[in-house]
C-alpha cells in the first residue's frame, strides 16, 4: 500500500512502533551472537440453549472506504487504533500505567507454582477454571470475583479455583469481540479504553486473591495482561496455529490446548509437542521493533476436552482413549475437561451433569483428569447485545448461576473430604 501523502515514513513507523508489545514470559530478544538453541526433551434471563445474535453486528465489523489519497492518514489511524485519534498505548506504557506491585507480583508467582504443581501430580487439589464466558461488565465481573474469592478459600484444601477472566471472545464468523476490543458495546472499538478497563478489572481480582486465567486470541493484546495470568487457554480455533503455538512456547504459566472444533484431539497433543520445545520466530522487542523472539519453550502444557461437531469426549471411554493416544506419543497425559460447548450441546443447564461425570471419573481413580472448566455467571443464561442488559447474564453463550455454581462445587468438595 502505497502513501500519496506527505506523511512521512519515520512518522508513521514511530506510531506503529510504539503501539506494539515486548517479548513474551520466557521470551527473549536473539542477539547475532546467540548460540543455537539446544532441543529440550434469580434473575429472569433468555432461554439458556439458544442465545439469538446480537443485533448490529453488521455495523460492527463494517469496513470504512478509503479513497488511495487518504492512505498514509487512514494508516496511521489504523496505527493509533481510535476513532478519537488517541493513541493505543504500548504494553510497558500500559503495565506502568497500572502496575504490579511487590506483594501481587509474588502472588502471581504462586498462584503459577501452584497450578504447575497441579499439573506435575504434586498437588492432588483439583484445577477448576469458573467465570464469564466473556466479560462485558465490569462491575457485575467484579461482583463474581468476589463471591468466588469467598468461595474459594473455603475449599481451597480440595480445589485450586481459578477465575475465568476471559476479555477476548473468538468468532466463528462476526460479532462483538470482547471487552477489550469493545468495552462500551456499540462497535466504537474503543481498544485504548479496553486494554486498560481488562488489565485494571484483572488487578482488581488479583487483589481479592484469585488467580486469573484468560484465553490468548490476539499475541499483541496478550503482552498488556501476560503478568497477571497464572493460566492460559488456547481456543479450538487457534490450537492449530503455528503462531499460537509458538507463543505458548514463551509464556511462563500454564497453557491448556483445547482440542479441534470437529472434536479430534491430534491438533491439541501436536500443539502441546510444539509448545514444549524452543523456538525462533518474528515478533516485536519491547520498542516495537521486528525482532527475532527465542523463546525457551513450556513444558507446562495440557489438553482440554471440549467436544466437537461429532458430540461429547467428557465420557470415561473417550477420556480413556485421549489417554492412550497421549501416552502412545510421549506426552504427558494431563486432561481438562470443559463442561460447556459441546460437551453440554450448548445448554448451561447440563453443566452439571459434565462436571459430577468428571467428578466420578476422577474419584475412581484417573488421576489424568487435573480438572474441569465451567461456564458460570451472577445469574442463568445468555441475552443478546442491543436494548437493556439484565445485569449479570452473560452476552455471549449461556452461563450457569452463581446459585447453581456454588451448590455444584459445594457438592463435589463434600464428595472429595469424605470420599
């Protein structure tokens, strides 16, 4: 693409320089000098099965036509990435911004120990991930958080829980993305407002005492949250990118792989293979340059069952046969279970039933079931975007109450203390 303005290039690269994040985690800048890297070995809400579409996505994700003489400032727009002109701040802007301090940062540290103690057979609690589908409220998110937080300590000798702060949301084809694309709903793509309302809401919990888990859709935006994360999902859309991939190699927490849409779970052992090895790849270094980024690869991977297009794999005889197929191919059999998507046929009503099946599987003994996943919110259901929100209901998929939530968890550690 070709400017015909008087912008000029060192303007323009200075803009998109600055909005771009630094390495990843483990990741570090390769230097010429590098030596090659060594392998290492109540509330009334919608029907809870189908949520309509929100209304206006058209508008959205609607493209804006750009005569060829307003190229450069339509780039330089895109660069800044507001439709007020202010600038995207870069991620070490942002982390200043709204820092850590000593005390959270050592807290991130062990909640990351503990989930990798989890996953290593150390710790025989139970991973389970809860919360939003997708945020789209802070305040309601916060109410959850601290109901959870509560929650937690309570069970905390039987389960590590851990929030589900998802501000990414993958689309199958179009649709709102996220509070961190579009915190005010309307298609403004106001990210600027986003990335700070997502960081500061995952600060917020963090100072109740959670650990946070997040889905990476987007490897620029993970750099303005990757120091708040003590867990990280790959989405069954992006399991099978090289890109992805290659990321979760240099993050320095837990990552679980879910397995492909069509249900098949090669793609999430390959990627969990990939992910533990070193890599060299294009990125960007902490101003914002093209970089070669090495990363040291994680070991700290698993896969995450959540069904496909053929139906279900929560069941003992598929968990079983994900077993065999991991240990055929050397890889660590550490196995979650998403009660939601597939697995429940998109009804929130039937995660229960998902989550005690797992349950059983566990007591009787399949110590490869590290955990569950649940999709679960202040109240039941899912609403479409446009027109009054009910407060706490999700906007994206269905949710199962806090009320139904707890009960659940409540029950399953009773099971556990007495079993």
């Amino acid at each position: 693409m070709t400017a015909t303005t008087s912008t000029s290039p060192g303007d323009l690269a200075i803009s998109v320089r600055d909005s771009l994040p630094p390495p990843f985690g483990h990741c570090q800048v390769a230097t010429t000098n590098a030596r090659p890297i060594r392998p290492f070995v109540e509330h009334p809400s919608r029907s809870a099965r189908d949520c309509p579409a929100s209304p206006g996505s058209q508008n959205m994700n609607s493209s804006v036509a750009v005569k060829p003489s307003d190229l450069s400032s339509h780039a330089v727009a895109l660069a800044d990435n507001s439709p007020a002109s202010k600038r995207l701040p870069g991620t070490l802007e942002l982390k200043m911004r709204l820092p850590l301090n000593a005390a959270l940062t050592e807290q991130v540290a062990a909640h990351r120990r503990a989930v990798r103690a989890i996953l290593e057979g150390e710790d025989s609690r139970l991973l389970v991930i809860v919360g939003p589908c997708s945020i789209h409220d802070p305040q309601s998110a916060r109410e959850y958080a601290e109901r959870l937080a509560g929650l937690a300590a309570q069970v905390s000798d039987q389960m590590l829980l851990v929030m589900r702060a998802y501000v990414e949301k993958p689309r199958t084809t179009v649709g709102w993305k996220g509070l961190a694309y579009d915190p005010h709903l309307d298609g403004s793509d106001d990210m600027a407002e986003g990335l700070t309302l997502s960081r500061q809401l995952m600060r917020d919990m963090l100072e109740m005492g959670l650990p946070i888990a997040t889905e990476i859709l987007q490897p620029i935006a993970a750099g303005y949250f990757d120091d708040l994360l003590s867990w990280v999902a790959i989405g069954a859309r992006t399991t099978e990118s090289q890109i992805h991939r290659e990321m979760a190699s240099g993050l320095p927490m837990a990552v679980g792989f879910k397995n492909g849409t069509d249900g098949g779970v090669a793609v999430a052992s390959d990627a969990m293979r990939s992910a533990a090895h070193p890599h060299r790849h294009f990125g960007m270094d902490g101003h914002g340059h093209p970089a070669i980024i090495q990363t040291q690869g994680n070991p700290d991977t698993h896969i995450v069952l959540r069904g496909g297009h053929s139906g279900p794999n929560y069941d003992g005889q598929s968990v079983a046969r994900v077993q065999a197929s991991l240990t055929k191919n050397n890889i660590p059999s550490r196995i979650m279970v998403d009660c939601s998507h597939a697995n429940s046929g998109k009804d929130p009503s039937r995660q229960p039933h998902v989550f005690n099946d797992v349950l059983e599987q566990r007591l009787a003994g399949n110590t490869s079931l590290i955990g569950m996943m649940i999709e679960s919110h202040l109240f039941d259901g899912c609403q479409a975007l446009g027109g009054t929100l009910q407060y706490g209901v999700s906007v994206t998929d269905g949710c199962l109450g806090w009320e139904g939530t707890e009960q659940l968890l409540r029950r399953a550690v009773d099971r556990l203390r007495y079993r």
